[in-house]
C-alpha cells in the first residue's frame, strides 16, 4: 500500500549535558506515521539519537504489500551491535516481535534481546502486538564510544495504524540499567500502584429519568508522575454514557460497570457497579411515513404485488411496530402482516400503517393498479407508443411512420427539466435514461402539427 504521512518534526527539547552517571532525557515533539490503503513504505520517519551528536542510533519504517498485509520495523544503525528488547517470538520471516514495556520496567543485560536484523516489529498482520495497547517502551541496548549503553523509546501504535514516537533516554553509564520512563529526576518516574472508583460521595446508584452521577478514581501513590486516568463504562442489565470527566449519565433501567484506567502505561484499573432505575420514560410514534419500496408507487400486472415500506418517528420510539391494512378504491388489493401488497383489481388502493403503541398514529400511500403485463405506457394508443414502464437503461419510442417529432422533455415531479432534446432525427428510437435516479417522470413529447402528448414513467 501507498503511504500518505503526517510528519511533525520539532526541536527535540533536551536536558543540558549530564555529569558522569546520569539519564540523558529527550522530549520530542509526537512524530507520526499513518498506514493508509495504497501499497507502499515509508522508512526512516523518526531518527532516534540518544546522545544528541547528530548520529542516529534507532529509526523506524512502514511497509505495507497490500491485501492487509502490513509491517512495523524498528531498525537501526550498526544492526550487529544496536539490539532491542523482544517476547522472543517471531513472524514467518525470522523477524522478532518487541517487548511492549510498562513504565518502571528494568532494562538491562538480562532481557531478552535480538539484534535488528531482520528487523524487529513493534506490530505486523500476524501479531498485532503493541497496537492498541497505549503508550508503552521498547527497550534498546546500543554502543556508544565501544561502551555498551541501555534506554528506552516511548511509542504508541494506535488501533487506526497510527504509529508515534513520544520521547527516549538512555543512562550514559556503560552497561547501567535504566527503567523504561526514567527521565533522570534522581528517582525516576512514579508509577501509579492502584486506583478506587466511586461516584461522588460514595454514591451508587442513579434514580432520575436521565440523571448523572459524577464517578471519582482516588490514585495512589500521590506522588505519581502521572495521576490521570481514562473512564469508561461497560453495560450489564443497564445502560449508560460516560464523558472524559467521569460523569455517568443513565439511559435505561439495570447495573452497568465503570472502569477507570491508569494512563501512565502501568496498566493499573479499578471499577464500580452503578445501579439505574426509573427509566421509564415512553416515547409515542409521531409520524409514519408509508411508501412502496424504492418509492414505487404502482403495480403494473392483475395480482402482482409491491412491498411496502413504513418509517416511524421518532427512532427511537418505545414501540415502532405497525399493523397493514389496505382500502379499496377503484381498485381493490390484499397486503399481509409484512407489508406486501397483493393487486387482485386494476384501479387505486390505500395502503395504510397504524403505529401499534395507541398513540393513533398513521400514515398512509394510495397504489395504482393496472393490467399491463408488457410495462408498455401508451399517450395517445394511435399515434405514439412509449416502454418499458418502468424503465431501466433505455426508454423505447415508437410512432407512425409519417410522424415527426420535433422536440423530447423529461420532467422530474417536481417541475425541473432534467433531460431535453431537439432537433430529434427521423430515425430516433430510444434515449439513453440510465442517468436518472429511480423515481417517476414526466415525458413530454412535441410532435409537428400536434399538441404536446404527456405521460408518466417510472425509472428503476
């Protein structure tokens, strides 16, 4: 597949030189790269240079072949000697899948490491692996001045393909372990141990016609780098909404589940079991809207048939469910429980469909009924001769012999011209109606020394 990328490429913001000993930290600008559905690659999107000499360590590449068939790669300068942490499983072609690390995980010699050839996959059509997860690290061991260094790289490869590259440190003492997340504050980065979910106040329960209840996660420890959390809400016997802020909103009767997710990567999840009741409010059938399917509005044969459509308002009506029935006019006709009109005598017939909730409701369409097998419509039987009705791709008009016919007009029903022609040759015998959309017209046919001939026409 062809990519199309957004890259964003900023100053990387970087601490000052460290003293011997210290985590070198670099926050970037979010670089991203997004797999669109055209065959393609795109390689070397986000350099990774930990000691900032102008010497990439570690890049990363798209390749995509079509048909689904998509790869993420990190790779890297000097493959040999620059390693990355992994699961220790591999895709069909020897290339081995990264470890997607939690913040305050241990990197060092006694990871599961793999050189980056082939190139090791934050993610592939086999194994999804780090897509969806949120951010996590990858773990890298890499040489520096023929020392061995260990670091990490925060990633996010999102459910949309999109992958980006957040930020990355190394401990610029040879062979010193760092934890994934350590921006060299002396301590690293505190996690957060666990979460508590409640609704405000202790509350458990919503008991308004659409009442809210603001949802609370208490996060431990306090001093954790990053405390926020994403809710969201699962439905059980009830349901329910919740915003980005945690405020519950109930929508029907039951218990539904509130989750509150750590965003730090630590993986840490609490949840609450919220009860709803008084939910009852009715929503009556405002309107219904009756037609024949695809707007047709005639049967064209003695004992045919056309199924009928009903749209009921509101949608979201408590009860949408109708009942058929059918009255004669000049004509006469059946209709079942589902809806299909059977014509058993030519003339007109009113279909009509009665909301079944006792509001009253109704709506209704009036069918016309004929006996004309061959679809043929005829304006003046003597003279002129217009079929099929309906009519498909062509429209066939055949006249007397010595008829000229001087000018063609299709009308739509609601008066705009959407097809005219003059000058018409001797030899005309149909024009081209393939470009209307299905519905009924109006053809208008002008021929020398006559007045205008009109007749309607329905396009399928």
């Amino acid at each position: 597949m062809r990519l199309y990328f957004t890259l964003i490429l900023m100053l990387a913001l970087f601490t000052a030189t460290p003293s011997q000993g210290a985590v070198v930290y670099t926050d970037i600008a979010d670089i991203s790269s997004t797999l669109n559905p055209n065959p393609g690659w795109d390689d070397g999107f986000a350099p990774i240079d930990f000691n900032n000499d102008g010497t990439e360590e570690f890049n990363f590449r798209w390749d995509d072949f079509g048909g689904n068939t998509w790869f993420t790669h990190v790779t890297a300068a000097d493959p040999l000697n620059y390693l990355v942490q992994t699961t220790g499983t591999y895709n069909f072609a020897g290339g081995a899948y990264v470890e997607p690390l939690t913040m305050n995980t241990v990197i060092d010699a006694t990871g599961s490491w793999e050189f980056t050839f082939p190139e090791p996959l934050p993610g592939d059509l086999d194994d999804n692996n780090f897509q969806g997860l949120g951010d996590r690290y990858i773990g890298v061991q890499f040489q520096l001045n023929g020392n061995t260094h260990f670091g990490w790289i925060l990633i996010e490869l999102d459910n949309n393909l999109t992958l980006t590259i957040k930020s990355y440190a190394y401990d610029d003492t040879p062979n010193a372990a760092i934890q994934a997340g350590d921006v060299g504050n002396g301590n690293g980065n505190v996690a957060v141990a666990s979460i508590a979910v409640q609704g405000q106040g202790g509350a458990s329960t919503i008991t308004t016609q659409g009442g809210t209840l603001q949802m609370e996660a208490t996060v431990l420890p306090g001093n954790a780098t990053d405390p926020t959390v994403t809710w969201s809400v699962s439905n059980g016997t009830g349901a329910a909404t919740i915003s980005n802020n945690g405020l519950l909103t109930a929508t029907s009767n039951g218990t539904v589940t509130v989750t509150a997710t750590a965003n730090d990567g630590s993986g840490v999840s609490d949840d609450a079991v919220i009860t709803i009741s008084n939910q009852d409010l009715v929503f009556p059938v405002s309107a219904i809207n009756v037609q024949g399917l695809n707007g047709v509005s005639s049967i064209t044969t003695l004992n045919g048939t056309l199924q009928m459509e009903a749209t009921v308002l509101p949608v979201n009506a408590t009860d949408p469910s109708i009942t058929w029935s059918v009255s004669d006019g000049t004509g006469s006709g059946t209709i079942s429980n589902g809806g299909l009109l059977n014509g058993t005598a030519v003339g007109t017939v009113t279909v009509t469909a009665t909301a079944n909730d006792g509001s009253g409701v109704s709506g209704e369409a009036v069918i016309t009924i004929s006996n004309d097998p061959t679809g043929v419509s005829y304006i003046n039987k003597a003279e002129l001769l217009v079929y099929p009705n309906p009519a498909y791709n062509q429209l066939f008009i055949q006249g007397r012999s010595d008829m000229e016919i001087n000018s063609i007009a299709i009308y739509s029903m609601d008066g705009k011209a959407v097809y005219q022609q003059s000058d018409v040759p001797s030899n005309l015998e149909s024009i081209d109606v393939s470009f209307l959309s299905s519905g009924h017209y109006m053809l208008r046919i002008q021929s020398a020394g006559q007045p205008a001939q009109n007749t309607q026409f329905l396009k399928n």
